[in-house]
C-alpha cells in the first residue's frame, strides 16, 4: 500500500531552504557592509594621507622691525638696544587645498598671541578659530616681541631667526633666516691734485654676504678732535660723524684724522649686522695743503696754508727768503692751527718770496723805513 506523500515534511524543507538562502544573503550582505566601510575607511586615510603630501606651506619671507621707542614705554626700567621689536612673516600655501595654521614658533617660542589679516589669534584656546591660508594663496602674520609673549624677547640683529610653522595636518615647515656678514676692505690710494699729492681711503664692502641679497651698504665714518690714544670714540663732544653709502666708497678727507669706520650691512629681509671698527691713523696726506697765500701789513709778513675746502693746515713749514737789502727777523716757521706763520720786517726794503713745500710759491713786497 502506497502512503502519500507527508505535507507538512515538504513545507519543512522548503522553509529550511528558505531560511538558509536567507543566512546566505544576510551573511554575504554583512560581509559587503564590512568590506564597504573597510574600503571607505582605507579611502579616507588615503585621502588623509594625499592631503598629508600635498600640503606645502614656504615661509616666503621676513619683514623685521626694530623701534626701541616701543621697549621704552612697555618697560622703562629696560634698556634694549640692537633688539628687534616685532616681526612680520609672509607665508604662501603651495597647495590646491586651503591649509589651517595651529602655532607658530620663533626660536623655539611660541607667541601667546599674534596678528593674521588684521585678526588676532591666540593659538592655546582658539577663541577666533585658527587662522586658514587659501589655496595658492598668502598669509601675512605679524609677532610682537614686546607683548606677544610671556616676556619681550630679547632678540638682537645678529641674531638668526629660526620660523617654524606648525598646521592641522600635523606637519611643520622651518625656516632659518641669517643676518648678513659684514666684510670691510680700507686701501689706501693717492691722486695728484695739481699741488701735491693727496692720499684717499677706498672703503670696500663687497665681499660681505648673506643667505639672500645684501642691498644695502652703510658706511659710518667717526672723526675726532681728540689726538691723544686711548681716544674715547663714544665721546660725542670730540666726536663727529659722516654717513656714506655704498658697496665701494672712496673717502676723501677734510683733516687729518684719526678715523674710525664701521660698516653696517642690510639684506633682502631687513635684518642687518654691523662690523668691528677699523680704526685709521692720523695722516697729514688725508688733508695736504693746497693753497698759499702770503700778506705784508705793517712791518709784518703773514703766510697762510689752507686746504681744498679752505680750512687752515698747521704745521707746515714756512720759508721766508729776502731780497734787496731786507732784514727778516726768521727764515721759516711752521704754521699755528689757524693756518698761519709770520716774520717780522727788521728793516730795509724789498721782495719776500714765500714758499711752503710744493705750493706754487708767494711774493710780497715789504720794508720797514
């Protein structure tokens, strides 16, 4: 006998294919939600990571900025010199993606506030949010070195100024300014000035040099009235000053000296160094005289020794020589410091001929009745 088929069995194992086709799709669905958040976090970090290498932040350059007028009134009792006050820093985005800026070092300390824009930012609480570069694009960021930080920093010219930029990506970009290296070259030249020769310094900067361009060339000239070593060259009342500028200057005197010269050099980024003094001993040559002039008046015969620029010269050694039947109370005398030397007339009648090294010489007539 034939028993029919159980209804009920059939059902079963078609629920149970069912189900397991159900497990199969759920699993196979789970495994491609997982592969698919694996994927997009990989895609991200990838991402990260391109952004990561992408981002390139210069530090373009450096604007420093000495007024010691601001030391002054922010502490009186404080004297700086030679110090920078504040500094201002042009930095580029060299990427297609803006970049966000999270702190900013200069020697290795870092300003409690700075200036982006005309924005102020305080890196430790972000009260204004960070300051963003725009893709391509500048910043310009200004640090004051009075009260941008805990204490002004005391941060001379020739010193080395290190930048460091920190961003949101966790990277940071340095760079190290240097001041220039002045380099001072003083020869001595001659030139013939149609009464004598004359002796001239040629000052030479020119081999100072600098991570970047040097564009200025400063020369201080001091000039004393003081002969006596040791000379005091701090001494503002002896003390005269020239300013000249220029990568090679020829120096022509007005005295004899002594001199001193300092040269104070300036790159590209404003930041300056000034050398050791040369110091350049007194020369009658510096200031030789040029001209002689001579005067009878009275019973006396005066001969005078200037300059180029009409100055007197002393010390120059005078001859008086006579003729006729004159009676001259010397033969020579050396100028005193207005440039003067005399001789009187004793007595006679005649012509004095005046000489005085090779100026073109001088007759006077003269007599004493």
């Amino acid at each position: 006998m034939i028993r029919p088929p159980d209804r009920e069995e059939g059902v079963s194992v078609i629920v149970g294919t069912l189900l397991l086709i159900l497990i199969t799709v759920i699993a196979a669905a789970g495994l491609a939600v997982m592969v698919s958040e694996f994927q997009k976090k990989e895609m991200q970090k990838q991402q990260h990571d391109a952004s990561i290498k992408a981002e390139d932040i210069r530090i373009l350059d450096i604007a420093p900025e000495m007024n010691l007028g601001d030391w002054q009134a922010e502490y009186p009792t404080m004297v700086q010199t030679d110090c920078w006050s504040a500094l201002n820093i042009t930095l580029h985005n060299a990427n297609v993606d803006e970049a966000t800026i999270t702190a900013i070092s200069i020697n290795g300390l870092f300003p409690a506030t700075y200036r982006c824009e005309g924005e102020t930012y305080t890196p430790w609480n972000n009260t204004n949010g960070l300051p963003v570069i725009a893709a391509s694009d500048d910043l310009e960021v200004r640090i004051n070195f009075i009260t941008g930080f805990d204490r002004p920093l005391n941060i001379s010219s020739e010193e080395p100024l290190t930048i460091k930029v920190f961003t949101l990506l966790k990277k940071s970009y340095e760079r190290t300014f240097q001041s220039p290296v002045p380099i001072v070259s003083c020869s001595i030249e001659s030139e013939d000035i149609g009464v004598g020769q004359r002796e001239y310094i040629s000052l030479d900067g020119s081999k100072s040099f600098d991570d970047g361009t040097i564009r200025n060339w400063n020369w201080t000239v001091m000039k004393t009235t003081q002969t006596a070593p040791p000379i005091n060259w701090s001494n503002n009342a002896t003390v005269t000053k020239k300013y000249y500028e220029g990568g090679i200057v020829p120096l022509r005197f007005d005295s004899a000296g002594p001199f001193r010269i300092l040269l104070t050099v300036t790159d590209d980024t404003g930041m300056f160094a000034t050398s050791d003094p040369v110091d350049i001993p007194k020369n009658p040559r510096f200031n030789p005289p040029a001209y002689l002039s001579a005067s009878f008046e009275s019973t006396t015969v005066t001969a005078t020794v200037t300059d180029l620029k009409g100055g007197s010269v002393g010390g120059v050694y005078v001859t008086f020589v006579k003729s006729g039947d004159l009676v001259l109370s010397t033969a020579g005398a050396s100028t005193d410091s207005s440039g003067s030397a005399t001789c009187e007339v004793t007595s006679g009648s005649g012509t004095v001929t005046v000489l005085a090294g090779d100026l073109p010489q001088v007759q006077v007539y003269a007599h004493n009745p």
